[in-house]
C-alpha cells in the first residue's frame, strides 16, 4: 500500500521557519522524483519545489528561491522541506507529490501551513 505521510506543518510568524517531513511507504523510493506542492484558499495547487531521483537535479518556483530548502534521504525514505523567512504569502496546504518518470503519480494528504502574527 502506497502512502505519503506529511508532518511538521504548523502556524509560525512571519520570518519564522517550519521543516516539512513525507515518510513514503510502499514503493521503490528511490526511484521517483519527489515534490512539494501547495494549495491556498480559492486558488489552484501549485508546485513549489522539486528534487530527481539520486539528487539529480532540484527545482524551485521563483516565490521561494533563497528561501525553501528540499532535500531527500533515500534510506529513509524520506523528502524535506526547509522552509525559511516565512510570509502570509506561504500560507498553504503543502502536499508531498511522488512520480516515477511514468504514468505512476502519487500525493500525500497535505498538511497545513499558516503563517501569520
């Protein structure tokens, strides 16, 4: 049985930092490259971040260069998001996103994200 499992989500302040954790189960980890998307109120999920397979290559949307870190631990099965200098802006469900290269894709079931003072 396939899971992504999220956790670390929270409400901080503004410039405050959260760290993201997805625990994968049930798939050859490894082989997938691993994203973290979010979804705000009223708008539409969007990618934030993206790490390949054997940390091949990473990939951030512009809004949070310099700011989000992610990272993966294939022997723990497991993809990181830092998350830094946090704006209202960052407020979100943050979803974990597996895909293997093919028509396998798989999402985790979000974990809330609120910044705000």
């Amino acid at each position: 049985q396939v899971q992504l499992v999220e956790s670390g989500g929270g409400l901080v302040q503004p410039g405050g930092s959260l760290r993201l954790s997805c625990a994968a189960s049930g798939f050859v980890f490894s082989g997938y490259a691993m994203s973290w998307y979010r979804q705000a109120p009223g708008k539409e999920r969007e990618f934030v971040a993206g790490i390949r397979r054997a940390d091949t290559g990473i990939e951030y949307r512009d809004a949070v260069k310099g700011r989000f870190t992610i990272d993966r631990d294939n022997a723990q099965n497991t993809v990181y998001l830092e998350m830094n200098l946090l704006k209202p802006d960052d407020t979100a469900v943050y979803y974990c996103h597996a895909w293997n290269y093919g028509q396998l894709v798989y999402w985790g079931q979000g974990v809330q994200v609120t910044v705000s003072s």
